[in-house]
C-alpha cells in the first residue's frame, strides 16, 4: 500500500493526532482509588496498577490541563482534579513538603519505595501546578509560589546559579552529584509559573538557569551540554558511562537535549523586554544547539535521532526514543516561525516523516518508546514510568504555537 503523504503542518492533523493520542491513556489511565496508573503495554494493558512515579503524576496533570484548555470537555477538567488531589494528599509529605519520587499505592494505602526529594521531580510539580492554574483551577495558585519557596530553600545554590538534583526525605543530606537535566526541566516549569502568574521572578529565574547551563557549563565541555557534574559543577566525563539504562540520568551528549534547550530558550526570547539582562545571545545559541544536535545525531541511514554520542563525536546509544524526535519536531517549528528559514521547516517535515513511520502507534494510540537504530521496536512496554507522552503531546501544542506565530 503506498504512503500517503500526511499534512504535518495542518492544526486539523495536529489537534486530531493529540487527540489519538489521549485516547490512548483516557479514561484507562484513572484509578478511580486516587491518582493515575502509570505503567501500559502497547494495546494500553495495565501491567503495574500500584507503582506510583512523581514524573508520571505531574505529567498526566500536565496532558489533562493541556486538553481542557484546548478541547473544554470537563472531563478532562475532571481528571485534572483527581490527579491534582492525589499530587496533594497522597504524595507530598505535610511534615516536610517535600514529593516522594516513588510510592507503591493500593487499597487506599500508600507504601514509601523512594522518598527523596529530586530537583527533577519537584520541577515538574511547579509546571504541574502552573498548568493547572492555566486550566483555570485557580485554588493551585498558592502552590506555585510554595513549591517554588522549597526548591529556593532546599536546593537552590546562589554561588552556583542552579540547582542542586537530590536531597533525602527529611532535606538533611544533600547528595554531591549534579546535573543539567533536572535544571533544564526547573527552567521548563519556571517558565510555566511565569505564564502562570506573570511574575518576573520566574522568568528571571529561568534565564539565569538557561544562561549558566548554555553558556557558562557548556564552555567546560567544547561548547555542548554535558549531562553530570560534581558538587563543585566541575565536568563529571564518567559518571554512568557504563549505565544505558539511566532514563533520567544518561551518559553522554543528548541530541534531544540540546534540541530541548534550543526551544526553551526561543521561548526566553519571546519574553526579551522583561528579561533581567540583553536576550541577544538566546536565538544564536538555540541556532547552535539545533545544528549540532542534527548534524551528529541524525542517521542518514535508517532516518531519525540517535539517541547519544560521547565527546569524541561516536555514537554511544544508537537507538530512537520517542521523546527525542518530539522534541525536535517542535524546535525546528519554533525556529522556523521565529527565523522564517525554511530549512528548520525542511527538518520538522522530516522528523515528522519518520515518527510517523516508525514511532507512532496507529492502531492503539500513542508512541512506541524506543527503537533500534533500524527502528525494531524493543519491547510490549509502551509507557512505563515517566512516559505518558508528554513529550509528544506538549510538542504537537507548541508546534500548533508555532503555526500561528509563523510569517
């Protein structure tokens, strides 16, 4: 049967395909006992129904204030709800404030696996609350400014300029190790606080961050985005070299990164007036990060984004992860409508193209996780903790952004 072209450029297709894609998870994903089940195999089966991950409950409330504000079904407002009171009551610690990252949760009960608090995770409780705001569940409103009074409090490091990644349950130890990637999604949600709620000192916040980890970190690594740093931010080249399996904490340069921070800063430099500093330096750097990404990791091969290389320019994960080729899908948009370059509009096609061809579940909804660098899907496992294609649904709204900003 011969390919049909598909308009990746349509809102018609966009909004249709975010909606395939809700389908997925909606209503299954609803533990009417609390909260969300967080772990599906590609025909949506639940295979854990008690595992509960921070990432995956700030996520879901993400995709459902996303939805209402675009589709107005109360349902989804209804769901928001839900996992909102679960985020509240069952994983955060009264005592403390703090979120656990990972509890089991049956009959009611809840079980502590891993109660530190992570920069990570508490990120995406801040862009959780800001969404919801956004959704018009305007109770949220003091949550934003009180998780974001943790995180200055507990993690925020003045003499650094960032934040530190993990502390344990009671915020007595701080542990040594950080990383960029737990700043970079901090800077993502402080940008939603700012939508949020229009105040500046979020979106101050989130140029500092950008700037210190694009710039000034990047410069300690031949002007990319290294991943792990010791206590001191100095360049930590081994920590988990031998660990592919790390999903938060990867070795190497990520492609999918540096498309990442591209479309955060493109979206610092449409705030430019209201910038603490000149936002001159923030289109050329998502300019640099996009290219470099591309021309290292796209494989002329078998199409797509390998997944990492290593500072040398080999590739050491040569697989495809859903959420890489989201990301840049969206970037090259944003560039495009900010730049007019229709080159950048040339490689959202093609990225498009291929997870469409080989990413996309078209027959259950939404997107296989990994493939192999020959694309063969590796596992039944469509959405296991973290997943709930956030990454992808959040793309195809800020591409729908894009389309409307575009010359």
């Amino acid at each position: 049967m011969p390919y049909k072209p598909v308009p990746f450029r349509s809102r018609p297709m966009l909004l249709a395909h975010i909606r395939h894609t809700m389908g997925f998870y909606h209503p299954r994903c609803i533990d009417p006992s609390g909260g969300f089940y967080h772990f599906f195999l590609d025909d949506g089966t639940v295979y854990d129904r008690s595992t509960r991950h921070l990432v995956s409950s700030t996520r879901f409330i993400f995709n459902y204030a996303m939805a209402y504000r675009h589709f107005g079904e109360p349902e989804y407002l209804q769901a928001l709800r839900h996992g909102l009171a679960f985020l509240r009551d069952v994983q955060r610690d009264p005592q403390t404030g703090g979120y656990a990252w990972q509890l089991a949760w049956q009959d009611g009960r809840k079980r502590i696996i891993d109660g530190d608090n992570h920069c990570y995770g508490l990120a995406f409780v801040l862009l959780a609350y800001a969404h919801a705001s956004m959704a018009g569940v305007t109770e949220v409103r003091s949550h934003i400014e009180e998780i974001f009074a943790l995180m200055e409090r507990r993690l925020w490091q003045p003499q650094h300029g960032l934040y530190a990644d993990q502390a344990s349950a009671d915020w007595s130890v701080l542990d040594p190790y950080r990383g960029q990637n737990a700043n970079m999604h901090a800077c993502e949600a402080l940008l939603a606080a700012y939508s949020a709620t229009g105040e500046l000192r979020y979106l101050h916040r989130a140029e500092t961050v950008a700037r210190n980890i694009t710039m000034r970190q990047a410069a300690l690594a031949d002007g990319f985005i290294w991943e792990h740093y010791r206590e001191d931010w100095s360049v930590d080249w081994d920590y988990n070299r031998h660990d592919k399996s790390n999903i938060f904490r990867p070795w190497g340069y990520q492609p999918g990164h540096f498309t990442e921070w591209a479309k955060l800063l493109l979206l610092l430099e449409r705030e430019a007036p209201q910038l603490a500093g000149p936002g001159d330096w923030l289109l050329p750097r998502a300019r640099q990060l996009f290219q470099a990404a591309l021309e290292r990791a796209w494989d002329t091969q078998h199409g797509g984004i390998v997944y990492g290389f290593g500072p040398d320019d080999e590739i050491c994960d040569g697989d495809k992860y859903f959420w890489v080729q989201a990301e840049s899908l969206a970037t090259a948009a944003v560039l495009g409508a900010r730049t007019g370059d229709t080159a950048y509009w040339d490689w959202y096609d093609r990225i498009w193209d291929y997870s469409w061809r080989h990413m996309v579940d078209h027959e259950h909804g939404a997107w296989y996780r990994v493939l192999s660098r020959d694309n063969v899907k590796q596992s039944t496992e469509k959405s296991p903790a973290g997943k709930t294609d956030y990454h992808t649904m959040g793309a195809c709204y800020e591409v729908l952004g894009a389309l409307e900003a575009a010359p």
